[in-house]
C-alpha cells in the first residue's frame, strides 16, 4: 500500500499546524483563509435567498460546509497551479480570486456575468485566474484534468492540476481511464475527491465498491494516495501540500480524498435533502464540524483575532456579497444576438477561416 | 376520463409493464428510494422492491451497456437517464452495442431494451444539459426513438416500447412531466410508427414531436383566432420508425407545411421530414416548406435569452403566414 511517504510521515498527525507549510502562516494569511471560507458562505446564502425570489433559472448546488476543501487546497498555489471542478463551483472560483460581481452576475444570467450569461450557476470560468470551470456533467471534469496536467508537463512548467471531484464522480469510467494515464505517463495531477458522503441521495456504501476508502482505489494504479479531514484548514493545507510537491518535484500524480460535508441538499431542488439523512446528522455537523467554526476557534485561541474582530470582518463580507447580489440584478440580459458569439473563434475573430462556408443555419 | 400528469402516466405504464412481465426492470439513478430525480418512478421501489426497481452509481456507459448485455439474455431492462444529455457518457454502449449487435451477429441476437428520460431545453441548466438527441438516434439505424407530447401518447407508447423486441429510446421533457391529459383507465398501446393529428385544419400543416407539439399547437390558436386560419397539427410521435403516409395525407390536404422541431436545424428531425417531403409530394406543396427550430447555437444559460432560442409559437405563426 502506497498511502504516505516517508518524509511526509515526519508531521505529527496529530498537529497540521506544525506542517512547514502551516508554519510559514502570517496572522495576517491566517485571517485572510478565514476572509475566503466566510466569503464562500456569504455569498452562497446570498445566491440561496436570490433562489428563492425567483430570479435565477436551473439549478443551484451550494458548497456550504466544504469551504476547507476548496480554500484550503488553493491556498498552496502558485502560478503554475491549475485548478478545475465540477457543477458545485462557486467556492473554488471565489477561492482562486474570480470576483463575487461576476460570479453572481453569472448566475443570473447576466451580461456581466463571468460567461456573459451563457453557463449559469454550475459553468464558472477564469482561465486567466488558472480556473478551468465549472463542468456540469458527472465526472467529465476529470480526462480534463488530466489534460491541464499534460500540458502543464508539455511545456516543461513546474505546476499542477487539481481536478476536484464528489464521491460519486469516481465510479466514472473516464475518471478511471484517466487514473490510468496520470500513472502511466507521470503526469502532474492531483484527483481531489470532495467526500461528502452523497450523490444526490445515494450514500457512499450504495454507490461504491472499495476496501476502506475511495482514495485507495488508486492503489490498482500504483498512484499515492491519502485522506484527510476537511474540516481543519491545516490537515487539508498540509495534505494539499504534499500533493502538490509531489506533482511539481516528481511530476508525480496524485489521489487526495478529502472528507467533508455538505448542509444542504444537493441542489436547492432537492425535495428529499432530509429524507434519505436525518436532520441530526446535519445539525451534528453542523455544531461539532463546521470548518469555519473551528478555524475561528483556533484563531482566537491562536490569539490571531478576537471574536468582535471576526465579526467586524463577516460584516463586511457580508456588506460585498450584498453589493453583489444588487450589481448582479441591476445588470442587463446579454443581447440576443450574442446567442451566436463564442461558438467558433474563427467566426468571433473574423478570420478567413471563419468566413469561409456556412457556420450557421437559420431554420 | 381520469386527467393525470404526463409524469403519472410513465409511472403507470411502468407499474403496469412491472406487473404483466417478470422481465422488466427498471434501472437507473436515484430511481428507486430517491422516487426519480423528477419523480417518474415514485413509488415503484416501495411496490416491486429491490428485484425490479434498481439503483445505480454514477455509471451511464457501465450500466446501460449492462442493459443491453442483459437483454440479450432476454431480460427487459428499462433505463432511465436522468437527463438524455447523460447518455454521451454511454454512446459507445447505446449506438454500437444496442444499435449494431443485432446487424453484427447477422440476426442472432436482438437488444429489447428502452432507454428513457427527459431530453429537452428551456429549464436553464446550461448547454450540456439541454440536448435533444433524437435526430442523433434517429440516424443509427438499429436503433427507434419516440418522442411523447402527451400524457396519453407517453403511456401508450411506453408500453409499446417496453413490449417491441428492439431497443427503443424515449425522450420525455421536464417541462411536460407536471402538465395534465386525459388518459383512460383501460389498457391501450401505441404503435410504434404511427403519427396523430391534435388538431384538425384545412390551410396550413405544422408537423411536430414532443414538446414542440404543444408550441404548434398554440400557434394553430393564434392563427385560428386572430387571421382566421385553420392549421392542422400533425403530431409524429415516433421518429423511427416514422408515419410518412400520415406526413404525405396532411401535406396533401392543406398544401403547406411549417415543420417545428426542438433539435437545431442542421440534420434535425425536420431536416429529414423537410427532404421527405420534396421528394415524395412536391407536386401538393404550394410553398416552400418552412422551419422553426430552436436558433442555432450551445443552449444558452441566460433565462431571458434560453425562452426565445426554442420554437415559441409566435416564430410559427411567423412563418407559416410567410406561406399563406
Ligand atoms: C454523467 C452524469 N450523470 C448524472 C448526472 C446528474 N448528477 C449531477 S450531480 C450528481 C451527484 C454527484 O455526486 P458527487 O459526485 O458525490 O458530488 P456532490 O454533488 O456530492 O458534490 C448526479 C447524479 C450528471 N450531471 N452527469
Ligand atoms: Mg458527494
């Protein structure tokens, strides 16, 4: 079993704090992590409320009790380190700096909105800011991950790709081909599997077949693998850290299943979100696992800040996403014609290749 | 008559199928605790148990393709996609496997599998979500695919399909699953292969399937009440197999067709009605046939932009006094 390697087994398990890279933390980059997880939650029960008035069409999966994973895995990054999801996206979007104006703008289905209104709440992109989505097909995310990596390794940069996927995802063929061809070819991936113990309404023992964990799947591909609790900030950090040292030194794939929680249904249409889990379990989490609560709690015990302080901070958070939510419903509808920009480039971009033969039909 | 939903009447056809056959299942996502991710197969789990109502992971193209090994062994497995646009995960299971074993083995073995779930646009969830791929199965031969705009049309032909000893693919649409019909409460099946006219006209044709059924619809009261226009509205049902005769009969009759299809216009179904249509009754048409298709791009997010991409009855009534 290739689970941990020796260097890494150095941390004390029982302290991520002490991790070199927890270590290396400034007050000042302890409170801006808390910043990120408050600014995911906000904003989620900000787009929730908007739900609810009706002003936004589909689907909206909320990402609130998984802020660790997302803030906490692209908290390590640099610039060479890339990052894709899937339909539950906006904590790894606000976490990689994509601008809370543009994301809700995006949800609305606004011009101003990061996809100009064209991919909605699951299909948020910033390849400037290294974010590839946003994939709203189960699982499809992955052999795309595995293609960031490639070209990463391709042009010779020190980077990598983290492919952030559920514990549904992984009984995806494509994401098991892809294993296959990280391992085979060292290719500079990291698999973040988000355990939140669902698909929808299927608990994990109804879903997947494994020894102990989803993660050790990776074993078959001879691929390092390790768990780690999401609701400390540390452990992911420094679990993350590893990871990513092992894609940029070794251009090493890796499997990184990440244990958390997610309080509401999987999307706000989940007219079963409390049927097939007790509310108990959630309020369990919810007072006894709560990523924020414990990195607050750790902050003032660290002496980091105090509670009036947190306050003040989540005022003002909370003053942004409310701007936000007004910027996005004081926007405009993209015009009708743009339904047909960004189809082809050729034809955006005026090239000759572009007006050469017919690109569109009328009916 | 009894009015239920178009989603109830799926649930009975299967229920019903359930019953009369020992070797219908019904496999899927979330279809048997969870009751359906858009509730089609409420209740059905809790009836038939774990035999006949099966949960599955994540898996399109490993159980759909066990779907179709598994009639080949002469189960009558009954496969609900979650959405049609997860089917591209199956491709390879559904049109090589189901659509060519039986053409491959030179007759020897046949797939009597359905593959059923919702295929439409216009609820915003985005351009992966929104396909409509019936023209796609529609053009492997080997393969049927039916397209229910009603209540009525979604039980009759549910049962057709689950009886027919090929594998047949239903397209149903979450905007119908919640709309009402009369439905009756004695046993019927439809014909794979026959088209129904849901409306009576003498001027005008409009030639339709699924949803887009209800559009032409609408467009034939508009017509009717504010130009005094008569369009009759055919709708097909079946894609393949395809009612022609019926397409020939209304086309002779009114002498102009508007054709009025959710696929995007580039080989959809209406191309091939469209090309049908020329070369068997051109000497009947009095225009150019027209088109509404939805407009021809990704589906778009945006809700004030997704209405207008998808045929609305006011483009059909557009069009078709462009040939009046
Ligand atoms: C190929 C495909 N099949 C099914 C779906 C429908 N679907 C969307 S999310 C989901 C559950 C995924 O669960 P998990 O991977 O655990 O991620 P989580 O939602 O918990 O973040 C399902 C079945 C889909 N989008 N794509
Ligand atoms: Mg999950």
């Amino acid at each position: 079993m290739i689970s941990v390697t020796e260097e890494e087994v150095a941390i004390d398990p029982a302290d991520y704090a002490q991790a070199k890279i927890n270590k290396s933390l400034s007050s000042k980059d302890k409170i801006g992590l808390l910043r990120e997880m408050l600014r995911i939650r906000r904003f989620e029960q900000v787009s929730l409320k908007l739900y609810n008035q009706g002003v936004m069409a589909g689907f909206l999966h909320l990402y609130i009790g998984q802020e660790a994973v997302a803030v906490g895995t692209i908290s390590i990054m640099g610039d060479n380190d890339h990052v894709i999801t899937a339909y539950r996206d906006h904590g790894h979007a606000l976490a990689v700096g994509m601008g809370m104006n543009e994301c809700m703008a995006e949800q609305l289905g606004k011009a101003t909105g990061c996809s100009r209104g064209k991919g909605g709440s699951m299909h948020f992109f910033d390849p400037d800011k290294n974010f590839w989505g946003g994939h709203g097909i189960v699982g499809g995310q992955t052999p795309l991950g595995l293609g960031l990596a490639y070209g990463l390794k391709y042009k010779g940069l020190k980077g990598s790709c983290f492919c952030y996927m559920g514990d549904g995802a992984v009984n995806q063929g494509a994401y098991h081909e892809s294993l296959n061809i990280a391992a085979l070819w060292k290719l500079p991936v990291v698999y973040v599997i988000e355990n939140n113990k669902y698909s929808m309404g299927t608990t994990i023992d109804r879903s997947s077949a494994m020894r102990n964990c989803l993660a050790e799947r990776a074993d078959g591909y001879g691929i390092v693998w390790d768990i780690a609790n999401g609701e400390d900030l540390y452990e992911v950090r420094a679990k993350a850290q590893n990871a990513l040292e092992r894609a940029h030194k070794h251009s090493l794939p890796t499997v990184l299943e990440i244990d958390t929680y997610r309080y509401y249904g999987h999307s706000v249409s989940d007219a079963n979100a409390k049927k097939y889990r007790s509310p108990e379990e959630i309020e369990r989490h919810k007072a006894h696992h709560d990523p924020i609560h414990l990195w607050q709690k750790r902050l003032v015990d660290e002496g980091v800040m105090t509670d009036e302080e947190i306050e003040k901070l989540d005022e003002s958070i909370k003053n942004e996403v409310n701007a936000a939510a007004q910027f996005a419903l004081d926007s405009e509808f993209p015009a009708p014609e743009t339904i047909f920009e960004d189809v082809y480039w050729e034809v955006d971009n005026n090239t000759a290749a572009g007006s050469t033969g017919r690109h569109f039909f009328g009916d | 008559m009894p009015q239920i939903t178009y989603r109830k009447a799926i649930n009975d056809a299967l229920a019903e199928e359930i019953i009369r056959d020992e070797n219908v299942v019904i496999i899927g996502e979330e279809v048997a605790r969870y009751n359906g991710a858009y509730k089609v197969t409420e209740g059905l789990w809790e009836r038939f148990g774990d035999k006949r109502v099966v949960d599955t992971p994540i898996s399109e193209a490993g159980f759909i393709g066990m779907g179709v090994g598994a009639s080949m062994l002469g189960i009558r497995p009954v496969m609900e996609l979650m959405f049609w646009s997860f089917a591209y995960v199956a491709w390879d299971q559904i049109i090589n496997n189901a659509g060519q074993v039986r053409y491959m083995s030179g007759g020897r073995i046949h797939c009597p599998i359905v593959i059923r779930g919702p295929a439409n646009g216009g609820t915003g969830v985005g351009a992966t979500h929104s396909h409509t791929p019936e023209n796609f199965i529609a053009n492997t031969p080997g393969l049927k695919v039916v397209c229910p705009a009603t209540a009525y049309d979604a039980k009759g032909l549910m049962k057709a399909a689950i009886r027919d000893n090929d594998p047949v693919c239903v397209m149903e649409n979450t905007l119908l699953y919640g709309e009402t019909w009369e439905v009756p409460d004695e046993e019927y099946v439809i014909p794979l292969g026959v088209a129904d006219i849901k409306r009576e006209g003498t001027d005008i044709s409009f030639i339709a399937h699924g949803r887009a059924v209800i559009t032409a619809l609408k467009a034939a009261e508009i017509l009717a009440a504010e130009h005094g226009i008569q369009a009759e509205v055919l709708d097909l049902r079946s894609i393949r197999p395809l009612d022609e005769e019926a397409i020939l009969r209304t086309v002779a009759k009114t002498h102009r067709v508007v054709l009025v299809d959710e696929n995007k216009p580039f080989c959809g179904v209406s191309a091939q009605i469209a090309a049908m249509i020329q070369e068997q009754a051109f000497d009947d048409l009095d225009a150019p046939v027209q088109r509404v298709c939805s407009l021809d791009a990704p589906a778009i997010y945006s809700p004030a932009l997704e209405k207008i991409q998808l045929p609305t009855p006011e483009r059909v009534v557009y069009k078709a006094l462009q040939i009046l």
